[in-house]
C-alpha cells in the first residue's frame, strides 16, 4: 500500500509481519497473489464498514440517504481506499485479475445491497425502484459522489473537504429523489352528488 507492487520487497514484508521469508511463501504462491490478497482484504474491510450503516428504513427518507450518501462518500475518498485504487489502476494492466477480484468484492456487493436497501424504501412507498434496484445505487452512488471522487485521485480535495462532502451529498440525495422517488398517492376523489331536477308536473290535456 506504501510503494506499489514493483517496490515492494517480499524480505521487508516478511520482516514487518515478524516471519521468515519462507512462511510468507508457504500462504501465497508468489509475490503477485501475496498482491492481490492484501488489496481484497482492504477492500472486504471498507466494504463491511459501509454497510453496516445500512440500518432498516425509517420514515424520514431524504435523511435516511443523506446518512448513508455520505458515509459512503467518506469511504471512497479515505487516504486508504484512494491508495488502494491508485495502487491497483497501476498494477491492473499486469494483474487483470486483481481489478476482477477487486470490482466483485467491492462495487458489485456494496451495489447490491446498496439496491436491496432502497428496495426496502421502496416496499415502504417511498421510492419507485422497478426490477432494477442495483441501476438504482450505481445511480445513488454517482449522484453523492460527484466529482469528489476523481479530485481525491488527483489530490486536488483541500481542507474544506467535509463541507463539500456534506453539499455533494446533498445535491445528489435530492437529484435521485426527483428521479426515484415514489409519487404521492392521491385520496380517492368522490364523485360529486348530482343534483336531482325538480320534477315539472304538466297539466294534462283534457281530451274533448
């Protein structure tokens, strides 16, 4: 995670974990698993931390999203997961299958309960998700991101951070609202009584 995988010494790993370099050898095959099985274990802990928030519905949605919006917005831009992504986009072209691991035990699960989640809203008439509801996180998920997330890449994200947190979220929990949101149901409107004529009684004609 400090210096990428072409500087990384098998000796020195094996030092810091206080085992030989043998030992090291005797769990991963080579070098390039030992790799890839750091950056899964990474990506299994971000991953657990962000759902953990993904508490059961209550009945203030917009709230609900926000919570959760920036939560994982904070997950994505920590020093860790943008190390990580740095890390792997750079090793990616020699390892294909460390992007592969990486994408289904992050995005692809954090979607999908992400999509079980607003489902849940859904059930609850407040969101209109359809038969798509992993559409609908990727979608939540682009929309409280913003362009935080490739600034935090480029290192362009200054001290005021949090703030632009809390306003990218924001915007981004009312643009899926008016996206996903459910519509409001209407009472029934009752048909109006009509009023009935009074009845004209007409002489009748007397015949002669």
């Amino acid at each position: 995670m400090e210096v990428g995988f072409e500087r990384a010494c098998v000796d020195v790993i094996a030092a810091r974990a206080a085992v030989s370099k043998a030992t090291v050898y005797n769990h991963f095959q080579d070098k390039s698993a030992l790799f890839i099985a750091s950056f899964s274990e990474e990506a299994d802990a971000m991953r657990a931390e962000f759902l953990a928030c993904l508490a059961e519905p209550t009945n203030d949605l917009e709230a609900a999203l926000r919570c959760i919006g920036e939560k994982l917005v904070r997950v994505l831009l920590s020093p860790a997961f943008v190390s990580l992504y740095r890390h792997a986009s750079a090793a990616c072209p020699q390892f294909p299958e460390l992007g592969q691991v990486l994408f289904e035990r992050g995005p692809t699960l954090v979607q999908d309960q992400l999509g079980a989640y607003l489902k849940r809203w859904e059930e609850k008439g407040k969101l209109s998700i359809g038969d798509q509801p992993r559409v609908a996180a990727v979608h939540f998920s682009g929309l409280c991101q913003g362009d935080l997330n490739v600034r935090a890449q480029l290192g362009m994200l200054g001290p005021s951070g949090d703030k632009e947190i809390r306003q990218t979220v924001e915007r981004g929990v009312k643009a899926f609202i008016r996206a996903y949101g459910a519509a409001p149901q209407r009472a029934p409107t009752r048909a109006k009584p009509v009023a009935k004529r009074p009845r004209s009684f007409t002489s009748k004609r007397t015949s002669r």
